[in-house]
C-alpha cells in the first residue's frame, strides 16, 4: 500500500514519499526488513522515534511517529496524531482488515477473563461455528492450541493484527479476544472491529497504572465505546455486562449497542438459579429470555457459573439455542493453570491456580474450602510494579480463608520481595493471623512449597496461587524457568507420589 492511501485512515500527513509502498509495519526497530512501515512508539522513559534512522538502516522504506523526522530521501515519512493508533490501524490495513472478516467478541475485566473467553468460544462453536480465541495463556485456530506467543493478555497492536489475520487464513468464523485495560489504554486493540464487548467484573487492581477505581473502569468501557465504529459487518453488535457488579453501570453507559445482563442475584435477562456446587462439578438451571435449561458442567465454584453466564449470553445474543448452550457447559474445560488439579495419587487435594488479586484469591479460597474435609494450605506471593494497595489486602484474604500460608515470591521484578512480604504479611496480622502459628514467610517458592506438602494429611488442599499456567518468574532484569505445575510435580514424585 503506498503512503498516500494509508495516511486517511490514519489520519496522517505525508510528510515524504506519498509513492512509497509499505507491506508490513513493525513497532521494533530489530525487526526491521525492507519494505516496512516502522512507527515510533512513545513510551514512559524512551521515545521508540529515536530508532527510526536504525529501523531505516535496516530497509525500512517509511517511517512513521508523532513528530516529523529527518529522513534519507528514499525513505517515506509519515506524520500521525496517534503513533499507538497508527500501529494498529496500519497493520490492519496491511494485513486486509482482519477483524472485519470474523465475528469478534472481546473479554474485559478484572478477574475471569481467560476461563470466559474459551467459555464463549465453546459456545459459539457448539452452534457449528468454526472459533478461535487469544488470551493470556493460550491461542486457538479451531482445534489447534498453542501456547500465546506474545508473553502479554493482548498483544501490542500489530502482533495482535497478525494474529487475527492466522485466525483467517485457518478459516475462523468467530474469534474471542481478551482485552486488558492495558492493551485499551495503550490502543492495542487500535484496527479492531469488535462485534461484542463482554465485562465479568472490576475490582482493585493496576491501580498503579490508572490511578482510581473510576478511571479503571472508564477504560475498561473504551471496549464498549468502540461497538460504534464503522464495519461493513452485517452482524448485530452487543454488549454483555456482569449486572451482579456496580461497574456495570459504566459499561452500559458507554455502550451504543444493545445490552444483554447476566447474574446470579440481581435482575438480568441471562440467570443462573438453584446452583449445586460440588466438588467435581457444578449445576444449576440457567434462566433465559427463550426458556430455562438444566447445565451440568465440570467447571467448580461460584465464579465459574458467572463466566458461563456471560459466554450464555453472547450465544444467546446470536441465536445459540439453549440445547447447544447446555452441550458446552457439559464440554467444557478450564485452561491451564486455572483451579488445575494435580493428581499423582497424593491422599490430598494439590491445586494450582492463577489467582493474584484479592477478590481472586478469595473466590478460589472459598471454592476450596467448600470441598475440602481438612486443612487448607496456600503459597502465593505478590508481583513486584502491582498495586501495592492490594498486598494487605492479599494477606487479609489469606488469613481469613486459610488454614495456613506461605508469604512467597511472585515475579518482585524491581522491588524488593522481602518489603513485599512485609506489607502481604502486615495485612495478614491486621486480620489476626500470627506469624509462626498462622503463616510463615518463605521467598524460596520451591522450599514454600514443599513445606506445605509435608504439612498435608489425608483430606487435606494445597493450593498455589499466582502463578497459574506461568513459566518463567521474573526477577530483576531476568526471566527464569518457573512452573508451580512443574515444581510441585517434582516435589511429590520426590514424597513417592508419581502415579
């Protein structure tokens, strides 16, 4: 495409090289070829502008940032009002507009977004839909899964834009997409048309980052915003809200399309009622505009009826039929990492988990607790450049569901991890827990960990929490090999649990 017939769309002026064709954009300077588009990201210490002459060096043909840059004179330039939005819009436009050949559902929220977006997924393909998903563990192209290659919920906006456009060439009718307030702030989703906007739940967290509860949400309802966007898609476009939480109220706000409201207690048109948790399964009957159905599902715990809930009601929103609803809840299964049980013949119950905010953690903690007979073990941590208004908060809610816990590492990056522990540890006390009879401090996770297996009896759980389907942790500068999966394998096969 040349520079000339990318510039309207994004709302750019050709500076120099209107004739210069452009077949890829990339945002990393390392990644250059010839023929690329490089657009300079600004960021919070280091303007990415500053690597366009390394990016030219490496055969770009143009560049592309906020402020006008002295060029070679075979190289395009393109001035943007919105290098991030450019990003996105360009590779969009690039790639052939992936996203307006697919129906598009994007996930928000603060909890549950992973287990919802496959949740969705799995509905949509019971009605014969040939689906794909992308989030923070894995990605999709119909039955294909694999790992999410991109170390991030929502990918920064090109990669995101070449995903989508995989999904296509694998023949993807519908893809579900997690969305991060991050990758909202940030306009990683920039080039997207979104066909559904689904919000689970706002709670504390990133605050470091948006500042307030209500610019948080504000954010997370740029989701919504975007459900007006221009498309040459023919489908009906919703948004899909949580209506058991206040934040709700900001979704809908926000949403020019029309809504479909899922809960447990309050109104809505998608409910669940006479909800049976077990401890290998849930049901319950699922109360619709259409007509009311049994759901029997594998999935455990009170917050996976509301991840279902709202996958029912996008599904419900395009003609799912109840039958069809109810055939996914039964095939359904939680992605790695997610109240994952390790089962080696151990007399106790092992789980890993990726609960690391307080509401998480204390929604697990409390589905733990309802099917465990005995004690109930827990080894977590906080990350590092996180909220540190939630490390209390953390320790609140360990003393308060648990028998006994590990303060641990969770990926401290920058920070200190034993400052960290403090503050985890502070909330802790404030709830009552004694450290030494009600919880220990132990920053080696595999020593933590291994001292809560010897702890367990017959009966008994040990959840690990934070890590979830992670492989590395991160400290300091460096990334190192992490697994709790892993790890806490090992260390039974070392109690002569290995079967």
């Amino acid at each position: 495409m040349k520079l000339k017939e990318l510039a309207p769309r994004l709302g750019a002026h050709v500076v120099a090289g209107p004739e210069i064709e452009v077949t890829r954009v990339v945002y990393d300077s390392r990644r250059a070829q010839s023929g690329d588009l490089f657009v300079g990201i600004p960021g919070a210490k280091i303007d990415g502008a500053e690597f366009a002459s390394q990016a030219v060096e490496r055969g770009a043909a143009a560049v592309a940032a906020e402020r006008a840059l002295a060029v070679p004179d075979h190289v395009g330039m393109l001035l943007v009002p919105s290098a991030r939005r450019a990003l996105g819009e360009s590779a969009s436009a690039l790639l052939g507009n992936p996203s307006e050949r697919m129906r598009v559902v994007g996930v928000t929220g603060t909890d549950g977004k992973t287990t919802t977006a496959r949740l969705t997924a799995g509905v949509l393909g019971a009605s014969g839909r040939r689906v794909g998903w992308l989030t923070t563990v894995d990605m999709a192209i119909a039955d294909v899964i694999f790992p999410n290659p991109f170390e991030r919920t929502t990918p920064e906006a090109s990669d995101l834009q070449e995903a989508l456009a995989n999904l296509v060439g694998g023949a993807v009718e519908d893809v579900v997409v997690e969305v991060s307030s991050h990758a909202l702030a940030l306009e990683r989703v920039a080039g997207c048309a979104f066909d559904a906007a689904v919000f689970t739940n706002l709670a504390p967290e990133h605050l470091d980052f948006h500042g307030t509860m209500e610019a948080y949400a504000e954010t997370k309802a740029r989701l919504f915003a975007s459900l007006d966007s221009p498309t040459a898609k023919r489908w009906s476009r919703m948004g899909v809200v949580n209506a058991d939480d206040p934040a709700s109220v900001t979704m809908v706000a926000s949403s020019p399309a029309g809504i479909v409201s899922y809960a447990v207690d309050a109104p809505a048109d998608v409910r669940a009622e006479k909800i049976r948790l077990g401890p290998d399964s849930t049901s319950f009957n699922l109360v619709t505009p259409i007509g009311e159905v049994s759901v029997w599902t594998p999935l455990r715990g009170r917050h996976n009826v509301y991840n279902f809930l709202a996958a029912a009601a996008v599904g419900l929103g395009w003609g799912v039929g109840l039958e069809a609803i109810a055939q996914a809840a039964e095939a359904a299964s939680l992605p790695p990492g997610r109240l994952q049980r390790v089962d080696r013949g151990q007399p106790f119950e092992v789980i890993v988990d990726f609960a690391h905010t307080p509401q998480a953690l204390g929604a697990t903690l409390a589905t733990l607790r309802d099917w465990t007979s005995g004690r109930l073990y827990l080894v977590f941590g906080m990350a590092g450049r996180r909220d540190a208004r939630n490390r209390p908060l953390m320790g609140r809610v360990a003393a308060q569901g648990a028998d006994f816990f590990f303060i641990s590492l969770d990926d401290p990056i920058d920070e200190d991890p034993v400052q960290i522990a403090r503050e985890v540890g502070a909330g802790a006390q404030a709830a009552g827990a004694i450290e030494g009879t009600g919880y220990a401090v132990q920053l080696d996770r595999r020593i933590a960990i291994q001292s809560a297996l010897k702890l367990a009896r017959p009966g008994d759980t040990v959840v690990l929490a934070g890590k979830g389907h992670e492989a590395r942790m991160l400290i300091g500068d460096r990334s190192e090999p992490w697994s709790d999966l892993g790890v806490v394998t090992e260390l039974l096969a070392q109690l002569g649990y290995s079967s």
